[in-house]
C-alpha cells in the first residue's frame, strides 16, 4: 500500500508530501491543476522515464519519495529475493532523483539500484492504469500470468511437476547432445582419450605426493647446512679436545656421589644430574645417528627433481594439482566409456527423453485444461461486469492457442481479444482506440481478479473517461468494491465515482505574481461536499447543488455499506 508521497521541484510541485489511506482514495481537481503531475511523479518513481521538463523551473534537480507498506509474505519474499531486505515495519522507502543533465538515481531503503531493479520491484506493488499506461493488458505475454491468477490452486501442483520433468528432459538433452557431439571422429578421440588415462596412471600419483616432495628436496638442499650446525652442537657436548659438556656433566655427577655419601640430603641434587646426564647422553647418540643418515644423497635429489619435473608436465596438461589431473583422469574415463558404449546409451537416453516427452505433454495437457475452463468463467464475469459499464454489446474471449514448444508454464500462449461493439470482430486489447473502453475493461478484470490479485495498490487515471449517468455509477460502484480488498488512487472528474471515496485529495493551481504552483491536500466533510457540488455543477455553485452534493455523498456511503 502507498503510504506516503513526497515530491519536490518536479515540473509546478514546489514541494508536497501526501499520505495516502486504505480503499478508495480520489484525487480531484480543475483541469491543469497538476493532477498529471501526480502520476507522472509515481510513475517516475516506480522507475518509468521522465523528460527534462520534468524538474521545476530553476532547480537543479527533482527528487520523489514513495513510502510503501508491503501487506502479502509471498510478495516480500520475491522482494528480498531480489536483494532488498526489509524492516520489521515491513515497509520500503523508494527514491529517485533526476538531475538537469537528465541523470537519475534510485535508491530502496537507502541501497542504491538499477532501474531494472526497481522496475521488478515497483511491478510487484503497485499497477498503474491510464489513458496510455494498460501495460499489464497490451503486453500478450503477461495475459497467459493474469489467467493462471484465476485457476484453481491444483494448477501450482501441476506446474511443479513439469518443472521438475522438464529439468530431467534438458538434462536428457544435454546427455544426448554431448553423445551425439562426441561420435564425430569418434575413433580419434576413442584414441587420445586412452592415451591420457594411460598415462596418467602409469605415473601413479598419489595425493599430496608433490608437497611431499618439495618438503624432501628442501631437506636435502639444506643437508651441509645442517651437518654444520650438528657438528658444532656435538662438538660442544660431546667432541671437545678440552672437556666436553658429557665429560664436566660426567665429572661433577662423580664429585656430587661422593657428596651424597657423606650427606644423604644431596642425594636428591644427585638423582637430578643423574637424569640429565642420561638425557644428554640420549641426546648426543641421537645426533649422531642424525649426523650419520644426513648425507647429501645426489641421487635421491635427482630422483626428486625427476619426479617434481614430471608432475610439473601433467599440471600443464591436465591441471593445476594432482587432484586435479587425477580427477581428469576419471572423467576421461566416463567419457571414453561414453564413447565405446555410444550406440547402446544413445538409445537408452532416447527411449528416457520419449517417456519423458509423453509425461510433459500430459501435463501441460491438463494445465490447457484447466485454463480453458477458467478463460470460461473469466469470459462470462468480465463481459457481465462490461455491460454493468456501459459497454451492452461487448464480447471479451480469451484466445488459448498451442505453441510449437512447451516450457515450465505448459504449451499455451493466451491472448485477451474483444469486441466492444455489436458487429466489430474480435480483436486484440491493443487495437481499442478509445482509452475510456480500455480502462473499463482493466476495471472489469480487477473487479473480478480482485480476490487473486496480490498487487496491493492500483491507480487508475481517468477511468471516467467517456462514461457518464449510470455507467458512471456503475464504475463508482466496481472501484469500491476492489477497494475493500486493495488500496486504490482515481483520478476522476465525476461526482458519481468521487462520492464512493474512503478518502479524498484536492489538487489545486495557486498562482502569485512570480510563479504557479500545485499543491494536494486531503479534504474533509464540508470541503468535499463543496468539490462534488464543483464536479457537479462546474464553475457555478449553487445551493442547489451543494444540497445534492450533499445527498450524492450519504447515498454513496449507504452503497457502500452494501457492497
């Protein structure tokens, strides 16, 4: 629902910020009063283009502010699946600035997006309906989405299981399709194939061999290094002309018994030297073991280097490690396997894609079915809401048609056609000349996809256009209906529709010897009764007309009651 809107220096809008309700909120005012400008301000907003004139006469830039309450869980998730996270208020606050270059910028709750984005996220929210804005009923590839709205909930059902057939079939495809590539010059490649696996095996690499022997020739490499400083450390323990560190141990460890025996409280001091003197002795064995196996081994070097060169060569080859030239290795393997068993898989993917192919077109046989029984229902509804319109001899079809291919939607492409009048032929939404015909029947539509729609908020600009009298009260009466059930903005110039309002805005022209500006502001009680009499009676207001205003208003809130 849109909260709120806030606009500043775009085209006669000094600056304005407007709250908007619940149900059916009117928008009215003198003809030039800036009424467009609202829209233009949504729809640029929602991310539609906008023209330099755009900004107001003097600034720099123009800037416009929407405030949006998200009511349904399935539409914030398709939000955030997006990219945008939403507050706990389960709000989103959209702006969009354009600069006098013609520049723009767009942000939702301050994250900066592309326009794409915000378009995908707008289409989600909020559906604009004015006298060039029906998208969502020129476009034929949006029709076959409104229809599905109207299917019972068993369609979903069958929806997931083709998706999920159709995701077996490409991947059967995409079998086939390798196989039927691999079989030109099959037997070359039956031979490089053989070549690589063999090779690779023969040179019976191990995982993690390569760092082991890095590891092993830096140890190498460092063997004169090491002998050095385990030379020097023996020389000091153990190989000292003088006396060795082994030796003073040895000779104090003799003196500290001899004390020991004359005072039995050294005897401790002794068990200690004792275990170092062991220690140290152990320790100098071991380093001379070390010393001894440290030799340079050349050829235990050239073995490493051989086998480093080798693994280099296989990573050029067939990867960046020896997982993955091992895992090159088995799916080599698959292929080759593939190759030498070619005929036989071929035709068991064949006989799989042709089971898969019988599935698949009985379902989307089934989901045709079930959308031609709904087209009925929508059919007969739509033209009986048509004729409460006005529109007597309207017929509205809905054209289901098999296309060549299916998809995870089923084989349909279905097109809205209409006849508006008594001897016209049927033909397409797009060929309506007059915009009054089209935005009655984008009401008859919403009136009876009101329940399934889970677009909150529609804004409908002059749907009164070339209606008048009763049709009038009848338009008045459908877009009350849908605003029990969503949030609606009507631009309009009859007091028949203004009356059903559940909140009402005045735009006004206000002009001063420097500039004109537009303002909005929500009327109450008497202020509305005065702008319905105004739509009543035009320029004149009289008595005469308040009174009926005033009769118009009660009536249309007793209607309202009864809805």
């Amino acid at each position: 629902m849109l909260e709120r809107l806030y606009i500043k220096n775009v085209a006669l809008i000094d600056e304005i910020s407007v709250e908007f309700g619940e149900g059916l909120n009117i928008l009215s005012g003198e003809t030039g009063a800036g009424k467009s400008i609202i829209i233009d301000s949504i729809n640029f907003v929602l991310g539609e283009k906008a023209h330099k004139d755009f900004i107001h006469r003097g600034a720099d830039k123009a800037n416009v502010e929407a405030l949006i309450y998200i009511d349904g869980s399935n539409v914030k998730k398709e939000i955030e699946n997006i990219g945008i996270d939403i507050d706990e208020d389960n709000s989103i606050l959209i702006s969009r600035t354009m600069l006098a270059s013609g520049k723009t910028s767009c942000r939702i709750n301050g994250k900066a997006v592309t326009v794409g984005m915000l378009k995908e996220i707008s289409s989600l929210l909020i559906d604009i309906h004015g006298q060039h804005e029906h998208q969502s009923l020129l476009n034929p590839e949006k029709h076959i989405v409104l229809l599905d709205r109207f299917c019972p909930e068993n369609l979903n059902d069958f929806k997931a299981k083709l998706l999920k057939k159709i995701k077996k079939y490409k991947q059967l495809l995409k079998e086939i399709n390798e196989i039927d590539f691999n079989l030109e010059d099959r037997e070359a490649k039956i031979e490089i194939y053989k070549y690589q696996i063999e090779e690779i095996r023969a040179a019976d690499f191990k995982i993690n061999e390569e760092e082991k022997l890095l590891s092993e020739r830096k140890l190498l490499l460092a063997s004169e290094k090491i002998r050095g400083y385990i030379n020097a450390c023996l020389e000091f323990l153990y190989r000292s002309e003088e006396m060795s560190a082994v030796d003073k141990i040895s000779s104090a460890l003799n003196n500290l018994y001899d004390i020991s025996m004359l005072d039995k409280s050294q005897k401790k001091n002794y068990e200690r030297l004792d275990e170092i003197y062991i220690q140290l002795d152990e320790l100098v064995s071991d380093l001379i073991t070390y010393s001894n196996n440290i030799e340079g081994e050349p050829e235990k070097l050239d073995n490493i280097e051989k086998r480093l060169d080798l693994i280099y060569k296989f990573k050029r080859k067939y990867g960046s490690s020896i997982k993955d030239i091992l895992k090159h290795c088995i799916e080599t393997e698959k292929k080759l396997e593939i190759l030498l068993n070619s005929s036989d898989k071929i035709k068991e993917l064949s006989e799989k894609k042709s089971s898969l192919e019988i599935d698949i077109k009985k379902l989307c046989g089934e989901i045709t079915e079930l959308r031609c029984k709904a087209a009925k229902k929508i059919e007969n509804e739509v033209e009986s809401v048509l004729k409460d319109l006005g529109m007597i001899n309207a017929q509205f079809k809905i054209n289901i048609e098999q296309k060549s291919s299916f998809n995870q939607n089923g084989w349909d492409k279905a097109e809205f056609i209409i006849s508006p009048n008594k001897g016209e032929e049927l033909k397409p939404l797009s060929k309506i000349a007059s915009g009054g015909e089209m935005s009655r029947v984008m009401l008859s539509l919403k009136t009876v996809l009101a329940k399934q729609d889970s677009i909150e908020t529609f804004i409908f600009d002059e749907i009164d256009t070339g209606v008048s009298g009763r049709t009038a009260q009848q338009v008045a009466q459908k877009l009350a209906f849908i605003g029990k059930s969503h949030q609606i903005l009507c631009i309009t110039h009859l007091p028949q529709i203004a009356s059903m309002g559940d909140n009402h805005y005045l735009i006004e022209k206000k002009s001063d010897e420097t500039k004109t500006i537009s303002t909005i502001k929500k009327i109450e009680k008497d202020e509305i009764t005065d702008e319905l009499a105004r739509l009543i009676g035009g320029a004149e207001i009289t008595e005469s007309t308040i009174a009926a205003a005033a009769d118009m208003k009660k009536m249309a809130e007793e209607l309202k009651n009864n809805l």
